[in-house]
C-alpha cells in the first residue's frame, strides 16, 4: 500500500507540500496521506522537515503516547486546512488588504501560535542560528518547521507566486517560479496531460457532432431536391 512518503513533493516549498498530503480536497476521490502519526513522520522525513534520527525517536515516543500522537496528527489537519485556506485565497488573487478574509487568518494565527513558539535563536561561532526550544519527546515538534515555512512563504518575497493547480479536482498549491508566471498545473504529467486530454476528446466530440450536423443538412437537402 501507498504511504505518505510515496507522496511526490511538487510544491516547490515545506508548507504547500505539506498542504498537498491531502489529494484531491472536498472531492470524491479525496485523499489524506496522513493516515497517522507515523505517516505524518514518513512525511516529514522525506518532504525534510526531520532528520532520519529524530523520525526514529518520534515514532518510538509515539508508541508510549498513542494519545499525544492521535491529538498531534489532528492539529496537523487542523493547521492543514487553516494554512490551505489562506494559501489558496492568496492564490486567487484579489484586491490587497481583503485577501484572505479576516476569519482565515485568525483561524491559522490560533493554529502556528503554539507552533511557532518553539523558534529559538542560537549562538554558534559562525553567528546567529535558528533552533527549536521545545523538548526532544514533543511528538509536536514534526510541526514546527512547517510552521514556520508556512509563515515564512506567507509573508516572504515569493508569497506572489503562490498557485493552485487548474487541474479540475486538484487543488494541490505549488510556486510558480517560471519566468512569465504562467505554469498552470501542479504537474503536467498529471493535471496538464489530463486537461489537454480532455479538450481534445470535447473538440473530437464537437468536430463529429458538426460533421454529424453537416450530414443531416446534406442528407434534407437531397430529400428536398
Ligand atoms: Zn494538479
């Protein structure tokens, strides 16, 4: 069986692909890779949120804690959608100062603030360093690099580029970092090919139905003659 780190990484950033662990959202062929605790770890490890060491302590503490790690992979849902809605309202564009809606934002604030209380600044001979204060047993500290890349993409240099595929059903966010901002799909192997596809099976559909039209006209004509 598929696992959350078969999951192709195609947003181009930690938060958006961490967005993505939910496959075809509000649809009926939706999809949550985070299936559990573990697979939130399985995640992480691969999108590069955690080391291969620290994934192997949180799976084991999680064992112990089967309660702390079920209310873990509940807030990662729960900041999930918060951060999918005011990423996707962002990338729908609108007039600034509106976008997102005042509710979004309060709903993603209440969900990074925990989060993002872990951020840590360190000394080291090469200068000032990002850490994280919270204990090594926190299963929640899966959390806090996604956090804080949710609120960095969202009010750093690239939060512009923000898209949502217009693949129908699949709402994966990604950066456009093309040159003319102009690509569309999360993959054009999948939503891109999918959509071309389609428009060419409607204009195959339209050039026989027009034939077909054409067909009937010739075929009155004659019976008129
Ligand atoms: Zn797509």
């Amino acid at each position: 069986m598929a696992d959350a780190s078969d999951l192709p990484l195609l947003g181009g950033h930690l938060s958006l692909d961490f967005a993505n662990t939910l496959e075809w959202r509000d649809s009926e062929r939706e999809k949550d890779w985070l299936t559990g605790y573990d697979a939130l770890v399985a995640w992480a490890l691969k999108a590069g949120a955690v080391e291969a060491r620290e994934a192997e302590e949180l799976r084991a503490y999680s064992d112990w804690a089967p309660g702390s790690a079920a209310e873990v992979l509940a807030e990662a849902r729960a900041l999930r959608a918060a951060f999918y809605r005011v990423a996707s309202a962002l990338a729908a564009g609108g007039a600034a100062g509106e976008i997102p809606a005042g509710d979004q934002l309060d709903d993603l604030n209440v969900r990074l603030a925990p989060l993002l209380g872990q951020t840590r600044l360190n000394r080291t001979s090469a200068g000032l360093v990002s850490a994280w204060g919270g204990a090594s047993d926190d299963l929640a500290r899966v959390l806090w690099p996604v956090a804080r890349a949710a609120f960095d993409l969202l009010t750093g240099a690239e939060a512009g580029r923000l898209r949502e595929c217009a693949g129908r059903d699949c709402h994966w966010l990604f950066l456009d970092r093309s040159k003319n901002g102009s690509r569309r799909w999360c993959a054009m192997a999948n939503c891109g090919n999918a959509a071309k596809a389609r428009r060419h099976r409607a204009k195959s559909h339209r050039a026989r139905s027009q034939r077909g039209r054409r067909q009937n006209t010739a075929d009155s004509g004659g019976q008129a003659a």
